[in-house]
C-alpha cells in the first residue's frame, strides 16, 4: 500500500491524536499517565514537533483506542477494528469536569493510583447497550455505597444516560461528586445510599427539571463493576 506524504507528516499524525484526544475527553495530562511519561514529553510530541518512536506509537494505540496504521499513516478507522475498546481509569470529578458540571479543572490523579488502561470486550458493552464513544471508566472513592460499590473499585459508566430512572448514578452536588442508588417512590425520586453513615435525598420531579443548584446533576449511569484482580 502506498502512504502519501502529507497523511504520513508529523503534522498530520499530531492531528489525528488530538482529533482522538477530543473525542476520549483526554488531556495532555491523562494522555501523559497513560504513556507513561511526563506531560513535557508528551507536549514536546504534540506542539514541538518531536518524533514519535515505534514503543510511544503502540503505546498511543492503546491509550486512545485507535490503531498503529491509522495514527501513522491515516489509513482505516480511527477507531479500534478489533473486538475491544480501551479505556483509561479517570476519577469521578474528571467525569463531572468532561460533562461541564463542574467549573473548576480538578487534578490529575498521581501515577500509581488511577494509571489505568486496559481493553474491555465490545460485547460486554453491547450487552449492557453502551456505544464505545459514551463509555468511561471510573475508580469510586466514596463508600456511601459500601459494600455494593467499594471504594477503589472500578465502574463502567454510560455519560450519555442521564435519564433518572431504578439504577445506580454519579451525580454531582454541591460541588461534589457522589454515587447514588436512584429508585421512583410515590411521587418523588429518591437517591439513597448503603452506608448508614450517610443520608439519603429525595426530590420531586419538578425540582429535578428546575435545574436549580441545589438538585443534584447526573453525569451518567452506573452500569457495572470491573474486577480488577487481572489488572
């Protein structure tokens, strides 16, 4: 197969990962802990104009889902044509942060405690009927859930269901980033919790609807846990 010039140019190549990195909701932060690198590097990469090697071209593949041909050299999907998906570990205020719900930037994780990027099976998403481009992955770190979500653990969360209905959701707060069991009582919606240490709320629909900042904001909906023992 012959590869033009201007698809196999460094300019062209920076394009195609930042096209992706828009898509994933990544940052040059998150996309430096997933390469395993310092952001310097990885900035140097993408607006200095520095060379990509062969070990940071299959490590970009992975971390944004696409493929070593199509970031290369811009030939085929820029999605991954295999039977995964890859995704990459955020906290609950980076999922907030990418849906606008929350005004301030939070931090990046530090490497070591949500440097995360594994593939998950295509299949497992269609059956829980999640599109690959609304799927993220999530590490809790409240236990107002315990012991059905711990903290620490990993959860799969649909960001393009925010219709309230039986199920669980993160949501943010009052500025902060919760997960609550969500179920239709009577005439209200109540958002409970498992450990008793923490209280539950309820709204009715209207105040939902109002948009007021005192409701809570769906990010999305839980849709089930990773084990994370083979990780």
């Amino acid at each position: 197969m012959h590869y033009t010039p201007e698809a196999t140019s460094h300019d062209a190549f920076v394009t195609r990962v930042k096209d992706l990195m828009d898509a994933r909701g990544l940052s040059v932060q998150k996309l430096a802990l997933a390469l395993n690198e310092n952001e310097g590097t990885t900035k140097n990469m993408l607006y200095r104009g520095t060379s990509c090697n062969r070990e940071r071209l299959v490590a970009l593949a992975g971390a944004l889902g696409s493929t070593v041909e199509y970031l290369a050299t811009g030939v085929g999907e820029p999605d991954q044509t295999s039977e995964s998906v890859t995704l990459i570990v955020r906290s609950l205020r980076e999922l907030a942060y990418e849906k606008g719900l929350l005004e301030v930037r939070p931090e990046v994780a530090s490497e070591g405690t949500f440097l995360r990027t594994f593939p998950l099976p295509l299949q497992l998403l269609q059956r829980y009927g999640i599109s690959p481009g609304n799927a993220r992955a999530a590490r809790v770190d409240t236990d107002a859930m315990e012991p059905y979500i711990k903290p620490d653990e990993i959860v799969v969360v649909d960001i393009a269901d925010t219709t309230l209905t039986e199920g669980n959701f993160i949501l943010t707060h009052h500025g902060s980033v919760i997960v609550r069991s969500v179920s239709p009582v009577s005439d209200l919606m109540s958002f409970n919790v498992a450990n008793v240490r923490y209280s539950g709320m309820t709204f009715s629909p209207e105040e939902l609807a109002s948009g007021e900042a005192r409701v809570p904001k769906v990010v999305g909906r839980v849709r089930f846990k990773i084990s994370t023992t083979s990780l």
